[in-house]
C-alpha cells in the first residue's frame, strides 16, 4: 500500500451542513456526533471553515435529521428533544 493510500484511509470525511439564518445568510456546520434519541437521529453541529487559518468562531448547535424525500433534512429540535440531546452530548464528552 502507498503511504498516500494510507494517509487517505486515516482521514475522516467532514459532513458540511449549510444553515440558511432568516436573513438569509449562510453559514457551514460540520458534524461533530450523531446522537439516536426517542427513536430519532440529532447531529451536534460545530462551526465549520475550509481556511484552517480562520478560526471557527459561534456556539454549536442541536439539529433533528429528517429524511424528506429520502434526503437527510436538518430541522430545529423541540424544547425537549434539544434538553435530552445536550444531557446525552454532555455526558458523552464527560468520558
């Protein structure tokens, strides 16, 4: 196997999410975790940037994944899916 080869296999493909805020600005997300809750999937998504000089800057974010069509769709959590969600992360990057 080439060195190339095995560096390629070593790399984790980053999952870019883009979020359409209500003025319409775009903004990247990357999947941090995929969390099963209730019998339904979340992602924990961190801010997301191509330049490696520019720092990733905003809060994570909770989204449900949706499948629409059979594509993935990222809608915004209930109150109490966000507080289950976030409860399962914590105690995820506790350990």
């Amino acid at each position: 196997m080439r060195r190339e080869d095995n560096m390629a296999e070593e790399l984790e493909e980053v999952q870019v999410v883009t979020i359409t805020g209500e003025d319409g600005s775009e903004e990247y997300y990357a999947e941090a975790a995929v969390i099963e809750w209730d019998g339904k999937t979340f992602a924990i998504l961190a801010p997301y940037s191509e330049d490696e000089d520019e720092e990733d800057s905003g809060d994570a974010i909770i989204a449900r994944i949706d499948v629409e069509d059979g594509e993935s769709v990222y809608v915004a959590p209930t109150d109490e899916e966000f507080e289950a969600v976030a409860k399962q992360y914590e105690r995820m990057t506790e350990e």
